[in-house]
C-alpha cells in the first residue's frame, strides 16, 4: 500500500510511518521543509516537500498519484499552548489544510482516507460516559478553538462513502515523549503546577504510540463513514497529577480552588476495541527515573 501523510514530521506521524514501513507499505511524507527532517527518509518512505495551507492543491494531487490511502494528521501546537488546538495553526490546518487534502484526495482518485480529530471537543460530560454519538458544543458555546474541529468534521462527513472509505479518529490528549506531558513534568518538577478546583474533572489521554496502533488498524478495517473515539482509560485530572508528580518523585500539586474546573471528557473507545480489534497498550504514564 502506498500511503500519503500530511502530518508526518510530528510525534504522531513519526509513530504511524514505522508501522507502516514494517508491513511492508510506502509512507509519501508530506513536509514543508524535508531538509529539516532527513532522518524520516529510506527506502519505503519517500520525503516530498508541500505546504497543507498554503501550497496548491495541484501540487497535492501530483504527490497522491497513485497512493491507496491518504492521511491528516498535522496539528501545530506551541510549547505551552492551551486549549483543543492552542490557539494556533492548528486551527488553519484542521480548515483550510482539510479542504485542500480533500479536493487532492478527490481529485488524485485515492480511494481511502483518515483524519484525526479530538474528543476536546464534546460538550462538558460531567461524570457521563461519552462515545461517538456525543454531541459537540453548542454553536452558543462553543470555543473559537472547538469550531475548526466542527469544519473540518464537516468537511469530510460530505465525502461519499462509496467513493472514498474515510473515517475519523477522535483522539484523546496525547502523552509520551514530545508531547504536552513533558511540559506538565517540568512544571511539577519546578513546583508551579496546579490543579483547577479540586481535580475532579475527568480527562482522557492516549500515547501516541497507541493512536498509531489505532490508525494502522483503521487503515484496513474501518468501515466507510466511521468514527472512532481513540482514548486510553479516563481517569480524574487531580487523580492524574498526584500519580504523575509521585512518578517524578515530587510533592503531590496543590489544589486552587479559585481557578474554574475544566470540562470533563470522560470517553468511551470501546467501539474501536471492538470494530478495530484495538487495544491501547502503551499506557499513560512516562518513565521518568
């Protein structure tokens, strides 16, 4: 199989390509600057240079010549961002760069395709269950940062399934090496991490060796027009924080009962174990010692 990647310099895309390369598949890396990212290079991947945003969609069709799949997974979240996407460029690509990969993916025929999107944007689940059939915020509460994930699920929810077998992976917050959790380490590390209210809210994560698994798996056995919650087992943010500072071998975080509690994203992923056959087997939590 011969897979296009947008998304491929990052820690998720980083995790998908050696899957790949490992059955056997061609990885066609999307990057904007491939001197930057040799190392991504080799006999199976071939590193070809375009921009989601702002290159045209001519040049992303050329690259799709002949691919059996293509993939979305770019983001661009700052160290320290905050908020489903940062508040950042991750708003254009989840918009503009879908739009362009899908009139590529249309128009180079390509007859299979994966976005990744987030569980962030639910509605406040409170203690609830939530599974793909949550709705999103409400268009009166909803974050600027949650409406590009609304488009861009629109987007390709207007794909027919007949001509392209696409599906969405709404993963949870991802953890493991290059993610967000080193900046949460270094903050318990240095003293200066909270906890919003009393931590009761529920959050939930997936190490992104594990959403690679995921997206591997729904290459090949993702019905057309599915969607998929990729979440590792909830857990309560003040619960989290106290393991994770123990796991450092620092002072559990203090509480501030002044600052408002997050929304809580309590999300079921048992229609991936169960259509996928997938199973999270990397955990949440880091080696730190």
């Amino acid at each position: 199989m011969r897979v296009f990647i947008a998304g491929a310099t990052g820690v998720y895309g980083q995790a998908v390509i050696p899957r790949l390369v490992a059955r056997g598949d061609t990885a066609v890396a999307l990057a904007r600057d491939p001197g930057r990212v040799p190392e991504l290079g080799g006999p199976q991947v071939e590193l070809v240079e375009g921009d989601l945003v702002h290159g045209p969609v001519e040049r992303l069709t050329e690259l799709m010549g002949g691919c059996d799949a293509a993939m979305h997974l770019a983001t661009a979240i700052r160290p320290g961002a905050t908020g489903p996407d940062g508040a950042n460029t991750t708003a254009a690509l989840r918009t503009t760069g879908t739009r362009h990969i899908l009139d590529a993916v249309l128009a180079a025929g390509v007859p299979v395709y994966l976005q990744q999107s987030i569980v962030m944007a639910y509605v406040d689940g409170g203690d609830r269950w939530l599974d793909e059939d949550t709705p999103f915020e409400t268009a009166a509460d909803r974050a600027t940062t949650t409406s590009p994930v609304v488009e861009m699920e629109a987007m390709v929810r207007a794909l027919d399934p007949r001509e392209v077998r696409w599906c969405i992976l709404r993963g949870g917050s991802f953890v493991g090496p290059g993610t967000a959790q080193d900046a949460v380490l270094e903050r318990l590390r240095a003293g200066t991490q909270r906890v919003p209210g009393d931590g009761s809210n529920w959050v939930s994560f997936i190490h992104v060796e594990d959403i690679a698994e995921a997206t591997v798996a729904a290459l090949d056995r993702a019905p057309a027009g599915s969607v998929f919650n990729i979440t590792d087992a909830p857990i309560r943010n003040g619960d989290y924080l106290d393991r994770l500072a123990e796991l450092a071998g620092v002072a559990a975080p203090a509480r501030d009962a002044t600052a408002p509690l997050p929304r809580s994203f309590r999300c079921s992923s048992e229609a991936a174990r169960r259509v996928l056959a997938w199973e999270p087997s990397a955990g949440i939590w880091p080696k730190t010692r």
